[in-house]
C-alpha cells in the first residue's frame, strides 16, 4: 500500500487537474458537434460555414499539437499547461458571447489552441510525475477522463441548448478551465529546464505546413469552390513540405522531432497502432447513426441508448486496462485491444446477413468496439512515453495526440467517401436503397476489419517491456 506523504498526495493532485484539462477538451468537442445543426440556424450560415466551425479546431489542434509539445520541452511542461488553461477558458467566454459568425470561428481557434496546449503537455506531465510501476494507472484514468467528456458531451449540450440556447455549452466549460488554472499553479512543481535550446522554427513551419495541408485534404468536403485546384495544390504542398521537413529534421543539430524516436518499436508501432486503433473507431462511429437511421428507422433517444453502450464499456475498462498493463506489459493489452475493435468491424460486417439475429449482433459489436479503444489506449500512450527520453516527453506526447486526431479523420474520410461511393455504383447497378446502404456498409465494415488487422501486426510488433524515462 502506498504510503500518504504529501509528495504522494500532491502527485495524485497533479493527475487531478490533467484529468480536469482532459475532460474538458474531449466535452467541448462531443458538446459542439451535436448543437451544430442548432448553431447554424441561430447564426443564418450556410452548410458549409458551419462545418468551419468544426474544421477550424482540428485543424489548429493538428498542426499545432507536436510543436507546443516540443516548446513545452524547451521552455517547461508546467508553463504550457498553466496558458493553456487560461486561453482555453478565455476562448469559451469568446464563444459563448459570441453573435456572429467570424467572433465564434475566432474563439473556436484559440479553443483549439488552449486545447492543443493542454493535451501535449497532461501526458508528459503524468509520466515525469509518478514512477513507471504506475505509469499505465494513471493514463488509464486520464482516458477514462476522456470517456466521461464524450459520453457526456452530447447528453449536456442537447440538454443546456434546449434550456439556455447554444451559447451555454461554452460558458460552462468555464468554471472547470478556471478550476483547472487554479490547481494547476498549486499542484503542479515547477521544473527548471536544464540548458533550454532554440524551437527549430524552420522545421515547425514545414511541419505545420504539411499538417495543414493534409487536415484540408482529409476533410475536404468544406471545400466547395475551385475543388480540383484546391486539392491538387494541397497534394503539392504536402508532399513539398513533408519532404523538406524530413530533409531539415535529418540535417538539424536539435530538430523539432528527433527522427530517430519512430526507431524504436514501441515508439514507431505504438504510433501507426493508435492512428489505425482510432481509425477503426471512429469509421464505426461516423456510419452507425446512419444505419440506426436509415435502416432501423430508430427514433434520437433510441439511437443515443445504443450508441452510449461504446463510451459506457470503454469507461469501464479503460483504468483496468492501464492498471494491468503496469504488470503485464502494454504490448499484451495493446494487441488484444486491436483484436477487439478488428472483431467488433467483422460483427458489423455480418450484421446485414442476419436478418432477426442482427440486434443482437449490433449489441456485441458496440461493445467489442468499446473494449477494442478502450482496453488499446492507456497500455498504448505508456509504451509510446515510456520509449521516450524525459528531455522529449513533450514532443512524445504532441506525437501521440497528433496520430489519435489524424486516425480520427481519416476514419471518417476514408469511411464516409467509400460509402457514398459504394451506395452510388450499387445504385446505378438498379440496387433499392436498403439493399445498396447494407451492402456498401458491410463492404466498409470489411475495409475497416483489414485496417484493424494491420493494426494487431503492429502492436504485436511491440515490446512488452515497461522502460523507463531515460534521461
């Protein structure tokens, strides 16, 4: 049993206000997305512009989350998270009084920035907090602190939308960013930085370039005029600036991102395992609504039953889930993750064939899906921290967010366009409705099951070793 100092008390008030800034991010993103149809009437905007709304803040979160990360290892961990907070909570005061359009994209930005601060920085802060024998325990509950905001997000803005009106949703975020601030300057010590370096501003500004390009490219339904010219010259710049940025990084004395990390197993293959575990995901989660709609003809409230099943099992699971990867190893935990969420598309898959069976199918694949992302995160974000040294916590931990928000949209995209191709071939092949929204998403669910199998070779790739923050 660990023993009450109050250095021990004090860490598990550090974990508190990440917690806190973990929420929060994960709340205004489940609370926004579910008021925007409302947000658009109440501004008169058109499609387009409020899917801008929600654009803005990936995009700032995307580009700007491994170079705060590594400011965050160059000038200090606690000086970010502390601005961070304070940014976040201004930004919702912005939002929530905001009237018209340009003020609302303006705050969702510096939400985004607040929000990018606070996430590169919870992580590191936790690993260089406690020892490694309880690293996978507190990244556990750091995950559940994000389950709890999306699970609560649409539930709490349907609910203070209908009460107060849309702008609510921000001004509640409120309290807990001053909270968060508060505990923040109590509880987490302040660390000197020992021989602090220059931010490598020529490979942050090719990084945030080629960032940018690919965040337009994979959500380029907001582009709606000069789309063939638009698009072509994102590719250009993408793959431009990633070349030149691999090329300076290769070059530089102390790069923005030491290359060298993606070498090691559980650095690498933790990576391109969370972009594929997230991937998974959320290509589930962007296309069942529309089967719950479109096929079931389920009404809201029985839809939003079903779907809080997902966030329900991965709340449950997640703190076990980094608490036993402490004594077993994340690779064990990972990979098995991985195989949940692979099971849990191939049950999608079979779902349209069953005909009276199918519910219950549907019931076993959400919850596999829950135990897939969430038995698959803690273990994963401790492998990929712990292969860092301490002096690039920061930039291990903009990385890890980074591939979580890049496998998030490409799941959409990669989801959402092969269905809407699919239906219309099926279509024009003479196919009902029905029949082509079944098949095009049985074939989709497939598509995600092999991306889910790539997935389980890279985490099995790993190591089950538990390192240590090397200096």
């Amino acid at each position: 049993m660990e023993k009450l100092t109050p250095g021990y008390l004090r860490s598990w008030y550090v974990l508190f206000t990440v917690g806190v800034g973990t929420f929060l991010s994960s709340l205004n993103t489940s609370t926004t997305n579910t008021v925007l149809p409302t947000i658009e009437r109440s501004l008169g905007i058109t499609l387009v512009q409020s899917e801008w709304i929600v654009l803005i803040y990936l995009l700032v979160l995307t580009i700007l989350l491994i170079p705060i990360g590594r400011l965050s290892d160059l000038w200090g961990h606690r000086r970010v998270l502390l601005f961070g907070f304070a940014i976040f909570t201004s930004a919702a005061v912005l939002c929530g009084v905001s009237q018209n359009y340009f003020s609302l994209l303006w705050g969702r930005a510096l939400v985004a920035l607040g929000g990018a601060m606070i996430m590169s920085v919870g992580p590191a802060i936790l690993t260089t907090t406690f020892p490694i024998e309880q690293r996978g325990r507190v990244l556990g509950i750091q995950a559940l602190m994000t389950y709890i905001g999306l699970s609560l997000g649409p539930v709490l803005g349907g609910w203070l939308t209908q009460a107060w009106g849309w702008q609510t949703i921000f001004l509640v975020t409120v309290p807990f960013g001053i909270s968060g601030l508060l505990l923040g300057i109590w509880a987490v010590p302040k660390v000197v930085v020992a021989d602090p370096k220059a931010l490598d501003l020529k490979g942050t500004f090719l990084f945030i370039l080629g960032m940018a390009a690919v965040t337009l490219l994979l959500n380029s339904n907001a582009i709606k005029q000069y789309r063939t010219l638009i698009l072509s010259l994102l590719v250009i710049v993408f793959v431009g600036a990633i070349w030149a940025f691999i090329h300076t990084e290769r070059e530089q004395g102390d790069p923005m991102i030491d290359l060298e990390l993606f070498r090691i197993n559980n650095f690498g293959f933790g990576a391109l395992g969370a972009a594929l575990n997230y991937l998974c995901f959320f290509l589930i989660i962007f296309l069942l609504p529309f089967y719950f709609d479109q096929v079931l003809h389920f009404p809201a409230s029985t839809v939003g039953m079903f779907m809080a099943i997902t966030p329900l099992v991965m709340t449950v699971c997640a703190p076990i889930a980094g608490a036993m990867s402490d004594r077993y190893g994340p690779r064990t935990l990972t990979t098995l993750g991985m195989a949940f969420n692979t099971i849990s598309l191939a049950l999608f898959g079979i779902m349209v064939q069953l005909g009276l069976t199918a519910h219950w199918t549907l019931i076993a694949g959400l919850i596999f899906a829950g135990l897939g992302t969430g038995t698959f995160a803690a273990p994963n974000n401790s492998a990929i921290l712990g292969a860092a040294p301490r002096s690039q916590q920061g930039v291990a931990s903009g990385v890890l967010a980074t591939v979580r928000y890049i496998g998030m949209m490409c799941g959409i995209t990669i989801g959402g366009s092969l269905f809407y191709l699919l239906i219309g071939y099926f279509t024009h092949q003479g196919a009902d409705t029905v029949p082509a929204f079944l098949h095009a998403f049985s074939i989709v669910m497939w598509v995600g099951a092999m991306f889910g199998t790539l997935g389980f070779f890279c985490t099995f790739a790993m190591t089950n070793e538990a390192h240590n923050v090397a200096a």
